[in-house]
C-alpha cells in the first residue's frame, strides 16, 4: 500500500507541474484540485501502511 502511496503522491506531484501555462502565467484549476486529491489519497495511504506497521510491531 505504500508503494502505491508513493506512486499517487508522484502523480499529484507531476499534474501540478504541468498545470502551469507558461505561456500566460495561470493554472488550469480542475488539474490543481485533481493533483491536491492526489496528494491527499496518498500521505493518508502512507499514513495508514505506518500506523499498521507500528501496531503490528508492538504486538509481537
């Protein structure tokens, strides 16, 4: 699950590179929201996979 954390975050990551134009100086807003979504869905993914990591090594 982490990896796929990872992997989504560097998605959010590379939408919000290539919703600025350069050209005029703006940002396409639906890719923003889309890449903050992104963002998001992954530090709570990664969040999640350490604290099932911490619990499974406090059991044992």
């Amino acid at each position: 699950m982490g990896k796929w954390g990872l992997f989504f975050l560097s998605i959010g990551c590379l939408m919000i590179i290539f919703a600025a134009d350069a050209k005029s100086g703006t940002y396409d807003i639906l890719s923003l929201v889309t890449a903050g979504f992104f963002i998001v869905i992954s530090i709570v993914m990664i969040t999640k996979e350490k604290r099932q990591k911490l619990s499974e090594n406090q059991v044992e």
